[in-house]
C-alpha cells in the first residue's frame, strides 16, 4: 500500500485519517506540525498560566 500524501490534505482530511489510522506514527506528527501553525494558538506552561487565559477569553479578567 502506498503512503498518503499528507502534505496535500487539509487539516480536517488528515485528522480524519489519523483517527481512522491510530498506528501511523508519521500521520501524527504530521498532524501535530500542522496544529502548532493553527493562528491564534497560545502555548499555557502552568495551570496559573492557563486560568489567566481562560479568563480573558471568557471577560472576567
């Protein structure tokens, strides 16, 4: 069988393939790569962090 091309999905068809092949270590990563280029993405290191956030996001701050 051969290899999907990964890089000519959308976002959407590739989580859809991940979903439908759990084992395909590649497909993940590139899925993840693709997340991390998501705009608006904000990366939270501490739970402090990510209470300020939700906050904001939701108004009460």
């Amino acid at each position: 069988m051969s290899q999907p091309h990964f890089d000519n999905m959308t976002r959407h068809e590739l989580l859809t393939y991940v979903r439908s092949h759990p084992d395909d270590i590649e497909a993940f990563h590139r899925y993840m790569d693709l997340l991390q280029t998501v705009p608006g993405r904000i990366a939270v290191t501490t739970p402090e962090e990510l209470e300020a956030e939700m906050r904001k996001r939701i108004g009460r701050a």
